[in-house]
C-alpha cells in the first residue's frame, strides 16, 4: 500500500505541473445566473484540485473518527464485561477476593492490548 501510495502522489504531481505549465491562460467565464465569474483555466484547475483535497481530508477524518469510535465502544464492551464478571465472583465468594480473578482481569488486558 505504501508504494502503491507514493505512485499516486508522483502520478498527482506530474498532472499538477503539466497542468500548470501547459494551461492556457485563456480567460474563462461561468455564468452563475446572477452574474458572470471570469478567471482563467488554470484556475478553474486549482479550484478543482483543492476541492478534492477537502473532500479527502474529509473523508479521512471521517474514517478515523469511526474507528476510534469503534474502538471506544469495543473497550467499553471489556470493562462492562469485565465488571460483571468481577461483581459476580465477588457475590460467589462473600467478600473475599480471589487472587485469580485479579491474574485472569490481568491476563485479558494484556491479550486486548496486544490486539
């Protein structure tokens, strides 16, 4: 993936200086419906460009934001089970604690953190 990732960021810099180098500076007009908007091609390729890097920083945002979310309600999901296990060994043994369950609360850490 690395590599396959710096091919595409080569391939977007060669685009990016042919465009520059080789646009026209042939003035372009958009009509808006309210008024016109005059510029030049490469400017309307500038535009473009940086319209694709927000919306792939957007989406890499997005996709991080989920997978911490993920990872907050997998973490969450342990320590609730984790509690119940912990609350229910204490009721079976009246009070007294097992050194056990401290090894084997310990133990399941080790392997989550490993993941």
């Amino acid at each position: 993936m690395l590599v396959l990732g710096l091919i595409f960021v080569l391939i977007s810099v060669v685009v990016l200086v042919a465009a520059l180098m080789g646009g026209s500076s042939d003035p372009v007009e958009f009509d808006l419906g309210v008024g016109t908007f005059g510029t030049t091609s490469v400017t309307v390729f500038l535009l473009g460009a940086a319209t694709v890097l927000v919306f792939v920083i957007g989406l890499e945002m997005t996709r991080s934001g989920i997978r911490r979310e993920g990872r907050r309600r997998k973490e969450k999901k342990e320590l609730h089970r984790l509690s119940e296990r912990y609350d229910n060994e204490r009721k079976g043994e009246k009070g007294e604690t097992s050194d056990s369950t401290i090894a084997d609360a310990d133990d399941s850490e080790s392997t989550r953190d490993l993941e």
